[in-house]
C-alpha cells in the first residue's frame, strides 16, 4: 500500500503514482482529456499504423485502454458490492487479438470510449465513501474500490502517453 487512501499493488502503482494526489474525479477528467489528445487528428490509415512491427496498432492499443477499463469498473462493483470472491487476472496479449480492432471504424472505437466512460463515470458516483474503501483480491493482491477508479484513469493515462511519445513521431 503506497497511500493510506488506497490499497494496492506495486504492479498498478506505476499507473497511480502521477495521479494519485489529484481527487478521483478530476483523474477521470484528466485522462479523458488525454484521451482526445493523443488520437486528435489520428485517421482511419493511421488507426493501423505501429511504431514497431511487433506492437500494437494505434486500434489495438484503443481497444485495450477499452477492455482494461471494462475489466477494472467490474472489479470495482464486485468489490462495491461487498464480493468477497478472489479474482482472476487477465492477460492483456491475449485480449488484444480477439478485440477485432483492426477491422473497426476508427470513430467506432472513439464513439465506444465516450459511452464507455459514461458508465464508469456514473458507476463510481453511485459508490458511498464506504463502498470506495472496500477492497478485494485479484490474482492474489488485495486492490480498493477507489484504487481500481485510479488505476482507469492512471493506464488510460500511461497509453495516451505512449501514443504521443512512441506513435505520434513514427506518423511522420
């Protein structure tokens, strides 16, 4: 625990840390910012484009900000909810293939975060002080309620930035 608000793991930490010290809200703020950011001016061609050929295309990478989101809202209502069942882990390479990304409108994917986040959004408003404390285990480590929101936004930011820093001066 690196924050007495907040349970969890060294592995989410790296996602956390920059925004941890910011409220909740004002994090999922950011990172949608970000979001539009980083794909502002993206087209449909650049969608496939990868800095390296064995990374992810711009889509792929899209589309696990998505299913990463999708994945830690459902942890955070099972945990709300007072679900004390462990967890499992997921493995974010094998996700990617079967996301079907590459063969998606680029203005889908964008269209699919808005509403996405939307959920979320009104997911976390729905929690009481007491539900954002509780915790519960994934693959063996215990995460809070409140650290899942964080880490949404904090791996929505960790991407963007690798889209502008990595991504972006490859377009050129």
């Amino acid at each position: 625990m690196k924050n007495t608000d907040l349970i969890i793991t060294d592995f989410y930490w790296r996602y956390v840390q920059p925004i941890h010290d910011i409220p909740l809200f004002a994090a999922f703020e950011l990172s949608e910012k970000r979001f539009g950011e980083a794909l502002q001016g993206i087209t449909e061609e650049q969608g496939l484009h990868r800095y390296q050929p064995e990374k992810w295309t711009i889509k792929e990478v899209v589309a696990h900000m998505l299913d990463t989101e999708r994945i830690m809202a459902y942890r955070a209502l099972r945990f709300a909810r007072n679900d004390k069942t462990p967890l499992a882990g997921f493995e974010e390479k094998d996700y990617a293939p079967e996301a079907n990304a590459n063969n998606r409108d680029f203005t889908s994917l964008r269209n699919e975060f808005a509403n996405l986040r939307r959920s979320t959004l009104d997911l976390f408003r729905s929690f009481t002080e007491e539900m954002m404390e509780r915790s519960g285990t994934v693959n063996g480590n215990q995460l809070s309620v409140r650290a899942l929101g964080y880490i949404i936004a904090g791996h929505m930011i960790h991407h963007c930035n690798i889209l502008t820093e990595r991504y972006r001066p490859s377009l050129q």
